[in-house]
C-alpha cells in the first residue's frame, strides 16, 4: 500500500559543495539518499514528491562538512497482510515463483497455488501450469500477501494466488 | 446384655427383642447391625426395673409382635425368596459376630430353616401357628420366672456395668483391628527378625526352570529326615542372571542350590540387604497404554529400531498387539537365499547387514522367491514367509515386550517414509503423529502461544495460551461465542497453530534455529519457506515458534558467533555480521557483503587484545575504541575487528546495513573521543614500542598455535598428564583445544587436552612439544629458534638484519633491540655489543664472499633506511604503516618456524615472492638480487653508520657463494678465526629463522627490500646449519669433520680433510681416493672402514675427517640426515623433491609440515 509520509533525513555536504547551487546539491543528494531505499518501518521510499525543509546547515567541527537535517515527503510503500498486489514474475522454481511488486518482492510457493497447478520443470523457461493459466517468468500475476518479513533494511513477502481472481492477469 | 443375661433368658425373649425392634425402623436386614447395638447399649444400661417393667407390656404385646414377626418374616420370604438362602447367610454371619446373640441367632436360624424346610408355604405356616403360638406363651412365662429367680442371684448392677464397660473396650479395639485392611506399610516391611533374601548367580535366561528345580527339590526333601528351609524362590525379569531364595540360613540356600545345573555357586550366595528387599519385590507398574494408530519402536529382531504402528489392540489382554511396519525383505539373488537355506538357518538370521527397510512390492518378491512363496490373500494382501503384507507393509501380531512404545518420538522423515511419500501425508492420520509426541507438547507451550484444540469438546476452539500448567492449559479463546473467554483445556490436546505467512523458527530438529514463512499448514506439519536458503522445511509445529520480524541477530553459540573475525580465503577477511541458521551473512574488508555457509570460512583467530591499527592521526586503536570515519559517510562506530591494522570492523547499531557492521581502513578513521597527538614521539620509537606490553613489536602476537591444528591428525603422540600419562595414541580428531587420541593399548579413543600430549618421534622414541615449530622441519628448529613462536618476531629480524648497524652503530635502534630480553639478544648477540653477528656466520661458513656479506650488511641498511628514511623511522615503517614491516617480520617467524611458510597469511609475502618465501630456496635463488637492491640502496641509504664492508670482520668471511649459499659446500678449512667462538654460532639460528623471508625474494619492491630481513645473508653464509656451536671442533660446511663416525651403511666421497688444526696430510693418500664413493659399515677408532662402489675391491680404512656426505642426486633416493636439530638427525627420509640444494622430503608419518633439509646435511644410505 502507498503512502505519503513525511520523513527527514540528514544530508552531509562536503565543503566544496559549498556555493550558489548548495541547495541543488543536497536536492539531487536527497534524492539520491532515500529514493529507492527501504527500511522496516516506513517500506519502500518510491519517490519523493516535496522537500519541505531543507534544514539549516551545521558545519561539523573537525571535518568542515555540513549537516542538514532536511523534512521531505515522499512516496513509501509498505505491504500488508491481506493486500492484494500486482507484480511480475521474476523467477520459477520447483517451490514456487517470486514476483516482483514493484521494489518488493514476494514469494509464491506451490503450496498457495491451485491445485491444479503443477509445476512443468521442462518447459522453457520452466512454468507452472493449470488448464487455464500459465505462469512462467514475465508474467503478471495477482496475488495476496499473506504475511511480511520485515528486516530492518528489507521486506519480503509470502502471497497466495489461491483464491479467486489471484493469478495471471491477461493483457487482453 | 450381659452374658448372664443371656444365659438365664429365654431365647425366644431374645430373639423377640430384636423383632420389636425390627418393625418400628425398617425390615431392611442390614439395620440389624446398630439396633443390636443399641439394643446391647439399651439392655445393658436398663435396671432390672426397667426390665421388670417392660415385663408387662412384653407379655401382652407378645402375641401381637409374635404375630408381626411371623408376617415379617413371610413377607420378607415372599418378597426375597430366591435371595433367602444369601441373606441368611449374611444375617448368621453378622450375627456371629455378636457373640451375645448366637443362641439368638441361631434360634433365629432355625425358624427359618424351618420355615424354609416347610414346603407348603404361607397356608402351611398359618395353620402351624396356632398350636405353637400356645406353647410359646407358656415356655416365655416360665423362663421369665427363672430368669427372674436368677437375676437375684446376681451381681449387683454396678459390676455388670463395670463389666460390661471392660468387655466393650476390649471388642472396640478387636474389632478395629479385625476390621481394617489397612495395615500400615511399614509394619509389612521386612526386619531383621524375617527371613533373609539370597541372591545366587544363575545362567542367564534359564532362572524361571532352575527357580521350578529348586521348588521340587524343596517340596520332595518337605517331610524327609532334613528338608530344606528355603521359604520362597523367585526371580526377577528384570535382573537377568540371577535369582532369590528367602531362608533364614544361608546353609540352607546352599543346600537348596546344590547340585542344581546352571546356578553358578562359585559366584557365591550373597545376602540382599534389608533395605533392597522391599524395592527387590517392588513391581514397577507399566502403562504399556496401546492405542491403534500409535507409534512404536520394534526393539527386537532385523527391525530392531524401525518404527511401526499400532494397528490393532484387540488382544492386548493376552499381551499381543497387531503392528504395521515397513519390511526389510532381503531381496538379494536366489543363490545366495539358496546358501542360507543350505547352512540350515532361516532366511536373514545369518546376514550381518539389514537388509532396507521397504514397502513389500509383490512383483520384486515373486523375481526373487518364486510365485509359490508369496501366496494372495483377500483385499489385496500378500502372505509371505509367514507374514502378512498389506499395501507394502507388513502387518504382524507381536508380543508388547518386543515393542517400545515410550520415547518413540518419531521424526517427520520416519513417518514420511513411513506414509510412502508426500502425497499421502496428507492422508494420513495426522493425529498419530500427534499422539506420538503428545508428551512433549506441554513442555512447548509458552504463554502467548497460539494454539488450536483439536480433539475433545473443545475441538476448533483456538486462542492464545494464557497459562501453562502440567496437563491443563489456559487458552483465551478467540472467535465464537466464548471469545476472550479464559478455557482451560487439557495441554496434550492442543497443537500450536500457525497461520500462512507467519515468521516462525525452527526450535529442534535438524533444521533447527532455521528461519522461515509458512507457506503451508497440514495439521500437524508446518511448511516453511527458508529465509536463508531458498527451500522448503517441513517440520511439526510443535517445533517452531513466532518468530520476531525482524530475524534475530544475538549469538547463537554455534561454531561463528557474531562479529566474529573470519577468513574467506586466505588475503580476505569478513566479519559476521548475522547467523541465519546454517548460514552466516558476512561482510567482507572490501565493504561486500555476501552469506557463505560456515564451511566456506575460517575463523580467524582471536586478536581482539592484540589487534592495533593506526588511525589517521597516527594514533594507535583498539578494539572497543569508538571511532569514525573522515570520509565518505562519517559514520562512527565501535571497533570490533582490526585485520592486520590495515581494515577495521566497526560496528554501529544504528545503522540498519549489514547489521550495523562497516568495514573502514585504518588511516580513515579517527577517535571519536580525542587523544593525545602524535606528539608523543617516543611512541615512534621502535625500541621504546618494544619495551611496551603491546607496543611495537607486540603488535600482533606471535601466531597462536591453533591455527590449523587438524594437520595434527594423524600424529603420533604420547601423553604426558593425566590418567592416560605414558600412554601413546595417534591424533584423530582435534576439537578446540582437546584432541581425540585413540590409544595404541586399547584402541579406545580419549579426548585429551592438547597441553597434555606430545608429539613422539616414530623412529626415535623422542618426544616433541606438539606445536612447536613443527619438529622435524629444517627451519625454526635450529636451536634457540626451536620456540620461534614465542619470540618475538621483530626481534628475531632485527637481530638478523639490524644487527649490522647494531654492531657497528651501538646506539642504532637494532642495538636496543639488541638489549631487549630476547632469547636472541642475550643468546646470540651478547646484548648487541658483540663485534659483529656475522662473524659468526662467518665462523659457520668458512670463507664467505665478501659480495655476500655485502648483501647481508647491506640489506638491513635499506630496510632502516629505505622504509622510513631516517633510522627511526622503522617507527614509521612499524607504526604508521606497519604492514610491511609486521608482514615481513611475522612471515619468517611464522613461516620457517612451522615449516610450512606457505600458509602464512601475508600476502606481502606471497606478492614478493612466488613461493612466498615457503622454501629458502627461491630466497636463495633471488638473493643475488637482493643483494644487489640492497646494495644499491645501501649507497643511496642515508644511514650514515660505517659501512658493514667496513667491517675489518666482513674481510674475512666468505661464508657462502652468492649464487647458492645455501648449498655452500665450499668452506672447508680456512677456518676463519670467528669460527672458533662458540658464542656467534648461536645468533645463526635466528637468521636462520628470518632467512626465508620473502622480503628477500621482493628485493626491488619498497617492502621487500626494506625488512629487516634482507638480513637472510647470514643464513646463506652459515650454510643452513645451525651447529656453528655444535662442537667447536670445526666444521664441513657446518658438519663436525668427525661427522662420519656417528653413522653408518652410508655412502661417502672422500675429500681433503676437514679436521681443524689437524696434523694429518690435506688429503687421504695424497688425493688417491679423492672424488671416490665409499660406502662403510664398520668404523675401526677414527676411520671408516670403507669399500669402494666403483671397484668394490677397493677397501680402505679411511679417517673420518676425510669423508663428506655424498649428497642426493635424484628424488626417491634413501639418505640419512646426518645433521641439524637433535630430532632431525638420524632421520632416514626419502628425497622427493630438490630445490636449489634443498630437498623436500617424502612425508612421513607425524609429519606436521614438508620436511625440508638442505643437501649439505643429507647422506645417501648405502646398503637400504
């Protein structure tokens, strides 16, 4: 699920940094600090949409680098139990596949399929296969998360596309 | 009523009491009891008067209770006839026990047996009455007189009470005791007025016939002139081997055993104290608690340990429960069944191996016996052998004691096996499995816990346990309409319950402290997705519990403990950072951080106390000091790990990578909490750092003697303390700092300490320290380089190096070296002022050229000079960038010390050289360049001290050629006058430790050349040996002259002589013989009696001084170490491998390391 958070984060700046374009450097070093990066608490910072402070610059005794304490709000991303999440598959195995929800990456075992789904080690690339369904890599399925494992740096997540509606999405 | 009381009244009176009293409670007979009581009570309390009184009434009611009574006793006989016979039975014996009423009662009885004898029934009885009831009357009257009459004949009333007060206290306490059952335990125990207990030996198995023999002879010998007074015989099953008599004699167990086959009487009759006679007899209550669908364990048989289950429990009472188990149906050819059947014995007794364990498949049965020995039976089922086999299993009435049925335990994997495959599992009965570890289940549970009820009334609920108790849990329901409602249920019917996605750990079992998601609940089992390995565990749920979100990080005592220091390979080392079960996360010193499993590493050894590193200021740090970075993130941490003072480890929870474990380098950090500056400058100097605990030198401690101690498998050893002392045994396994030593005597393994055991030479008998320095390896263990881990290896190089500026110097660092407590310093140099140490490599040497003394002069020059600039700065060198210097100063140490230089981990070492300075011999081969490095640099080198060339000793010495030093056969004769003094030969050995330095190799690199250990010159010079002080009496190359009397069967060439001061000619007859090969087996005083192997008719006496060693020529030839350390010489070795005058040795049993011994020291055998 997606979410608008306010978060801070705290930028150093090296001295020769220091100069008329300061605040884009830190806008750019912001962005290259926290867009893509996850933690526990908050999940999966997507994008940040606004800096609302940019913070007041300390120089730090010793080194000369500055500290800013910068406010921002960004996009977070953080699974639930129970949400129902789209993704694409990145990897099929004999226990399951995982998909990717966007940075997430959740895995389906075979156990939470259908079944009447079974495992085709031998096609290529290897799938899993119902009459009506096919799941192999690339394609999108729909699933259910079922439960997170959250580490402080990552999350990853056990869905089931044993119920209706959950599995492939066609394109048609 | 008293006993006179009865006598004198009427019967009838008596029995009309009761009557009276009958009617007005109840007919039922079982009143009787207490209202006889009363009556007692009542009658005896009454007065005469009292008695007169109802006299009256009696009489006139009489008839009419007579009456009832009689329609009583009617009513009761229609009503109870068919129980007439019982109840009469029951009232007579009550009655009896009144012994006041008996006349009574058997008054009473014979109305009954009357009543019961008349056969014609109610109509009879009536017409009967009349006429008796008339006689009755008038008996009553008269006996009532009598009565009357002797009344006053009696006592007065006073004694009758008294009396009977006596009477009823007595019959109280009978009868308490007549009544109880109770007797208390203790009364019952055995004492020392019963009879004893004797215990005889029997054979075992045949105690029940020889109890039954002891019976006949005793019940035979009963009533004979001297039977025998054994009182009871039995045996125990239990106690197999033995049975017990009970008599008061032990003569009479004698008697009783005589001449009874299978009672071993030599063993003696022993007396089974007092105390163990009760618990002897003690039978301990066995729940063998069946129920189908249980698991147990076959205790007997080919399927000894197998698991089965409980099918049927239908004749359990005779003791034979039906099972169903995999088979183990041997399958092998006919032939082989057909050799069996030959030896006479049924199929499978003979076999020594099992055959597996699997399902009974018809076909696979029929290929190998024949379609006649498997018979069909209905329902699919197969008779086979007598057995019964049912969907592969075989199903099988055994008797329970060949089962077990406690502690079965079954794992996941039997009871798959057991259900074909996974695909059954699902229908099998889950519950079974449960059932078989029900009893484990309270011991799981833990508040918080989820749990769901699955048998019981219960079944379904579920909810979180509350509290714990034996066998009862409190559950807080959840869901329904007892929702947050507090139900206690009985613990062995819960099971923990799971959700999908939930995080769990493994808490037993092979996987255990594995991690996982569940991915699938089945009941029971619980399948997980593994966080670390990307598979599938399936384990009970019992076995796992929640677990946190976020995987722990604590320690979990395994081999690799967080934040331990690793090796990856032998340049990378990592820190871990997370144990995940069976795998470790770790980060690397580059910054990578990658899971390996803990095969894949070493662990490092522990340096935290040690461990130094320089920060960017210069200042030193520790491991625990906090410290951040001055680049890059900033980050702070506390430092951890130090590997070699070059990567640190620091650790920082707050930050979320790798655990909050970063790896920085040395000059990028800075203290957090300031220090004193670099002003100190006495900390620069290496000769103050050495005096310093762990300063300087001390930086890191020498190599502990763990490092790979699994190459001391295999080695044979003596144990020299404890209770194994004296014992020898050969090294299998090494478990920390315990060996397992499987004994030479009794081929038992121990786990001795490894301080407790020395190494024992083969051949020789001798006994070595373990760990040091590798015994019969050519380096280290020359001499006082024998402990080369304990010396301090900048001191060892120094010495050898720096002894050149020492000698010449006297206040250059080296000279302070020099006065350090060095074995080195006080051995060797006499505290750095003697004149100069390569005198006495020289001494060894003989004539060493002077270009090769230039390069050992000059070597350490460059390494004062070259590294730090200025003399000094060796702190500089040792401080700042104390890699090379450490490296280089650690490797030989290290390296020659344990033989096997290879491993050391420096990777200056290993980049300097190609052979990394494992052999002297690539040394050897770039010496030349070494040297001429060094010389270069010596001349540029600002070291402003007096040249070693200027030495007015280096003229003398030529102790090796440059391009072989090693080899060095050359310096006979001539013996300079160094030579003579015993006190340089002993500095050689440290040379010989710093030798084979790869600094040497590295000459034209900034590290090689600079260590102190260019100074390996002197090694050359002194040609390898270490014996410079052996004797005194001069030397070939480094071997007394009289070297060849101490062997014998060996090959010689025949040489000038190399007696020093000697008188004899320079050469044996004039050089006749020179250049020859000689072999001798007989040595007559001072010469060998020699015979020529290239004209064997050639036999000569020759003197020993005039033989040398005919050395080695190819690999696989025999020789015989005829110098070098105590323990080497003797040897009788192998050549393998020859490099620049070294061979490498064949390994040989208690081999540590390569056994390699220069050429010089080494004699062909002659006769093998």
């Amino acid at each position: 699920m997606f979410f608008l958070r306010e978060l801070t984060h705290t930028i150093l700046l090296h001295p020769s940094y220091f100069g008329a374009q300061l605040e884009d450097y830190l806008r750019q070093k912001l962005y290259e600090d926290v867009e893509g990066t996850c933690s526990g608490k908050h999940g999966y910072i997507i994008s940040v949409i606004t800096i609302s402070d940019i913070g007041e610059g300390k120089i730090m005794p010793s080194t000369g680098q500055a500290k800013f304490k910068t406010t921002y709000t960004a996009i977070v991303m953080k699974p639930f139990k129970g949400e129902v999440v789209d993704g694409k598959v990145v990897n099929v195995n004999k226990m399951g596949f995982f998909a990717m929800v966007g940075p997430l990456q959740v895995f389906v075992s075979c156990h939470l399929t259908h079944s009447d789904m079974k495992y085709d080690p031998n096609a290529s690339p290897p799938c899993y296969r119902s009459n009506d369904e096919i799941i192999q890599k690339d394609t999108k399925v729909r699933m259910q998360i079922v439960g997170c494992r959250v580490e402080a740096n990552d999350i990853f997540a056990i869905g089931t596309i044993k119920k209706d509606f959950l599995g492939q999405i066609r394109e048609d | 009523m008293s006993d006179v009381e009865d006598a004198s009244s009427p019967i009838e009176a008596k029995s009309e009491d009761e009557r009276e009293e009958r009617p007005t409670t109840t007919k039922k007979r079982p009143r009787i009891v207490d209202p006889d009581e009363e009556d007692d009570g009542d009658e005896g309390a009454d007065t005469k008067d009292d008695e007169e009184k109802a006299e009256g009434d009696e009489k006139d009611d009489e008839e009419n209770d007579e009456d009832e009574e009689d329609e009583d006793e009617d009513d009761d006989e229609d009503d109870e006839e068919e129980n007439d016979g019982e109840r009469r039975r029951k009232r007579r014996r009550k009655q009896k026990r009144y012994r006041f009423l008996d006349v009574e009662a058997e008054v009473d009885d014979e109305d009954e047996e009357e009543d019961e004898d008349n056969d014609y029934g109610d109509v009879a009885e009536f017409i009967d009455e009349a006429p008796e009831e008339g006689a009755v009357q008038n008996d009553y009257q008269h006996r009532r007189l009598d009565r009357s009459f002797g009344r006053d004949e009696q006592e007065d009333v006073q004694d009758i009470v008294q009396r009977l007060k006596e009477r009823h206290a007595r019959t109280a306490a009978a009868r308490y005791n007549g009544d109880s059952d109770a007797v208390p335990q203790r009364l019952l125990m055995p004492g020392v007025n019963d009879p004893s207990l004797w215990r005889v030996y029997t054979k075992t198995g045949r105690e029940a016939a020889i109890c039954a023999s002891i019976f006949r002879k005793v019940f035979s010998q009963q009533y004979s002139a001297n039977p025998i007074e054994v009182i009871s015989v039995f045996y125990r099953d239990s106690l197999g081997g033995m049975i017990f008599l009970e008599a008061r004699q032990s003569a009479a167990v004698s008697a009783a055993i005589a001449g009874i086959v299978g009672i071993f009487a030599s063993r003696g009759v022993s007396l089974v104290p007092i105390e163990e006679m009760a618990p002897l007899l003690k039978i301990k209550k066995k729940d063998v608690n069946l129920t189908p669908g249980m698991w147990i364990k076959m205790k007997r048989g080919k399927h000894t340990g197998d698991l089965a289950q409980v099918v049927d429990t239908d004749q359990i009472t005779s003791g034979v429960v039906g099972i169903k188990f995999i088979p183990r149906i041997d399958l092998t050819p006919r032939e082989k069944r057909k050799e069996r059947a030959t030896n006479g014995k049924a199929g499978g007794l003979n076999t020594t191996v099992k055959p597996p364990s699997r399902l009974f498949s018809y076909d696979d049965v029929r290929k190998i016996y024949g379609r006649q020995s498997v018979r069909q039976g209905a329902q699919g089922s197969y008779f086979f052998e007598n057995d019964e086999y049912i969907d592969g299993f075989c199903v099988k009435d055994v008797k329970i004691i060949v089962i077990e049925s406690e502690n079965v335990n079954p794992t996941l994997e039997e009871i798959s096996r057991f259900s074909g495959d996974d695909q059954t599992t699902a229908k099998f009965d889950l519950s079974a499995i449960a059932d078989a570890n029900k009893n484990l289940t309270v011991s799981v549970l833990f508040p918080g816990d989820q749990v769901e009820v699955y048998e019981g009334e219960q079944t379904g609920l579920y909810g979180s346990v509350e509290t714990v108790t034996q066998d009862i849990i409190a559950i807080k329901a959840f869901g329904g309409d007892v929702h947050n409602q507090i139900i206690e249920v009985p613990s062995r019917s819960v099971r923990k319950r799971f959700d999908v996605g939930e995080h769990v750990k493994v808490l037993a079992g092979k996987n255990q402290d594995a991690t996982g998601m569940v991915v699938e609940v089945k009941g029971d089992v619980i399948t997980l997705m593994s966080d670390q390995g990307e598979q599938e565990i399936k384990v009970f749920s019992k076995d796992i519990r929640k677990a946190a979100d976020t995987s722990n990080t604590t320690k979990t005592g395994g081999l690799y403990d967080l934040h331990d220091l690793v090796m990856l390979d032998s340049t990378t080392a990592a820190v871990v950072t997370k144990v995940e079960g069976a795998l470790l996360r770790v980060l690397d010193q580059n910054g990578a951080a990658r899971s390996v499993t803990p095969d894949q590493v070493t662990l490092r050894r522990d340096n935290k106390r040690f461990a130094v590193a320089t920060d960017s200021q210069g200042n030193d740090m520790k491991v625990g000091d906090n410290m951040k970075e001055t680049e890059g993130e900033n980050r702070h941490g506390e430092v951890i790990n130090i590997f070699r003072s070059l990567f640190v480890f620091l650790h920082n929870r707050d930050l979320t990578d790798n655990n909050g474990v970063f790896v920085a380098r040395a000059q990028a950090l800075i203290s957090v909490t300031p220090k004193s500056a670099v002003s100190d400058l006495g900390k620069m100097n290496p000769a103050l750092n050495q005096q310093l605990p762990y300063g300087g030198a001390s930086l890191m401690p020498p190599p502990p003697t763990n490092v790979n101690r699994n190459r001391l498998i295999n080695t044979l050893v003596v144990v020299i303390k404890g209770t194994s002392k004296g014992l020898m045994g050969t090294i299998r396994d090494i478990q920390g700092d315990n060996a397992r030593v499987e004994l030479k005597t009794n081929n038992k393994i121990l786990t001795i300490a490894l301080t407790s055991l020395k190494r024992k030479d083969q051949k020789t008998g001798q006994t070595f320290p373990l760990e040091a320095g590798g015994g019969p390896s050519g380096f280290g263990r020359g001499g006082p380089a024998a402990g080369g881990y304990d010396v301090n290896p900048y001191s060892g190089a120094p010495m050898a190096g720096g002894q050149t500026p020492g000698g010449f110097g006297g206040r250059t660092p080296a000279a302070r070296f020099g006065q350090t407590p060095n074995p080195y310093a006080s051995g060797a140099m006499g505290g750095g002022k003697t004149p100069n140490p390569y005198a006495s490599a020289a001494g060894a040497g003989g004539r060493t050229p002077a270009p090769g003394w230039g390069a050992g002069g000059k070597t350490p020059a460059p390494g004062w000079g070259g590294a730090g600039g200025k003399t000094p700065g060796w702190a500089g060198s040792g401080g700042k960038t104390p890699a090379p210097g450490f490296d280089g100063g650690r490797t030989p140490a290290w390296g020659g010390g344990a033989g096997m230089g290879g491993k050391t981990p420096n990777p200056y070492g290993s980049a300097a050289g190609p052979s990394g300075g494992r052999t002297p011999a690539p040394s050897n081969s770039t010496y030349g360049s070494g040297m001429e490095a060094g010389g270069s640099r010596y001349n540029n080198g600002p070291i402003t001290a007096p040249t070693p060339y200027g030495g007015p000793v280096h003229s003398a010495p030529t102790p090796a050629a440059p391009s072989n030093p090693y080899s060095a056969p050359t310096p006979y004769g001539a013996p300079t006058p160094f030579a003579e003094g015993p006190s340089y030969a002993a500095p050689t050995p440290g040379a010989t430790l710093s030798a084979p330095t790869p600094g040497i190799s590295g000459g034209p690199t900034p590290y090689g050349a600079p260590t102190p250990f260019g100074a390996p010159t002197p090694y050359g010079g002194a040609g390898g040996v270490s014996n410079g002080g052996m004797n005194g009496n001069g030397t070939i190359g480094g071997l007394p002259w009289d070297w060849a009397l101490d062997f014998r069967n060996i090959i010689v060439e025949v040489g000038p002589s190399s007696k020093p001061n000697t008188r004899s000619p320079l050469h044996f007859q004039r050089g006749q013989f020179d250049g020859q090969r000689f072999g001798y087996d007989s040595i007559v005083g001072e010469s060998c009696h020699c015979v020529s192997l290239d004209d064997g008719s050639i036999i000569e006496d020759i003197p020993a001084e005039y033989l040398k060693p005919f050395k080695p020529d190819q690999p696989g030839q025999v020789v015989v170490v005829i110098n070098g350390t105590q323990d080497q010489k003797g040897q009788q070795r192998t050549t393998q491998y020859e490099n620049d005058g070294s061979w490498m040795m064949e390994m040989d049993q208690g081999d540590l390391g390569a056994l390699v011994i220069d050429a010089g020291d080494l004699c062909r055998i002659w006769k093998v």
